[in-house]
C-alpha cells in the first residue's frame, strides 16, 4: 500500500482564494487530504483501490477537498464508496455538463467514463471513502488546476 499525504502547499492553485491559501501558509500548512492505494499491476483489466481521509477544514469559503482529476485513459469509468463522514462529489464532462452527488456512510457514487470528479467534505468530521478503478485509468491534474469546476 502506497500513502499519498496532500497538503495545502501542493495544492494551492486549486483553491479560489489566494489571498487567503497565502494567509494561511504563513502560519501553518495543513493536511488536506490522505490517500491510501492499493495497486497489483498497471494492466489492463486490473483494479486498483484506494481510502481517501479528507479532512475537515475550509479555505476562505471552499471546504477541504480533493484536487479532481479526468482519467487519462478516457475509458475508465469510477465507483467510490462512503465509509464514514460526509461531503459531495462533483462531476463534469468535457463540454461542462455538471453533476453533484452526495457522499456518506455506505452511499456508492458512481463516475462515468471521461468525468472529472472532485470530491468535497462538507461536514465537521472526516470523510472516508473507497474508491475503485482500472489500474490504468491514469490521472489528469492539469485542465481542473486551471479551469477549476
Ligand atoms: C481517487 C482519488 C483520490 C484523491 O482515488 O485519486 O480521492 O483525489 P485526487 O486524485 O483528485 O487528488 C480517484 O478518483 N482515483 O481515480
Ligand atoms: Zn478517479
């Protein structure tokens, strides 16, 4: 199992409020979110499964959430499980079509195939959930870093 540790530092572009990521940095950098994964193999045809902790927190008005991403491989559809906690999830396609699901305990979200997503703890505890994709759905940082949802 891989741990992934996301602080504000590594995300700041993801947020609205520069002012605000500056201000805060000043004083602290706060983990925003945890990723636990689990990969056999990059092939196709296998999965790979990972625990998300996002904290909770905000920064200026937007609550602690998830980078988001497309899958590289636009193929790749997603299914998140709610462990405990609870939050939203955003999707969007590539013409900006928009959809938010809920996320808690024993909730699935279902991911479509060439949807970003983003997910969001909207609540004052952690949110946990399990996600589970193709081992080579790959992941695209770049078009929410500078388009944002
Ligand atoms: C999830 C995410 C995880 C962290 O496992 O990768 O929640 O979010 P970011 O990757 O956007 O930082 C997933 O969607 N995997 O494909
Ligand atoms: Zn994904």
């Amino acid at each position: 199992m891989k741990k992934l540790v996301r602080k504000l530092s590594d995300m700041k572009d993801f947020y609205k409020s520069q002012k605000e990521v500056l201000k805060i940095l000043e004083k602290r950098n706060p983990v925003i979110y945890e990723v636990y994964e689990t990969r056999h193999s990059d092939k196709n045809g296998d999965l790979c499964y990972t625990t998300t902790i996002i904290y909770p927190g905000k920064i200026g008005k937007e609550y602690f959430m998830t980078k988001g991403h497309f899958h590289k491989n636009k193929n790749s559809a997603e299914v998140y499980f709610g462990l405990s906690g609870r939050g939203k999830s955003l999707l969007m396609d590539k013409k900006g079509n928009k959809k938010t699901v809920e996320i808690k305990k024993d909730k699935i979200v279902y991911i479509p195939p060439d949807f970003a997503h983003r997910t969001v703890n909207t609540g004052k505890q952690k949110l946990r959930f399990l996600s589970v994709y193709p081992s080579d759905a790959g992941h695209d940082y770049e078009a929410i870093r500078k388009n944002g949802f």
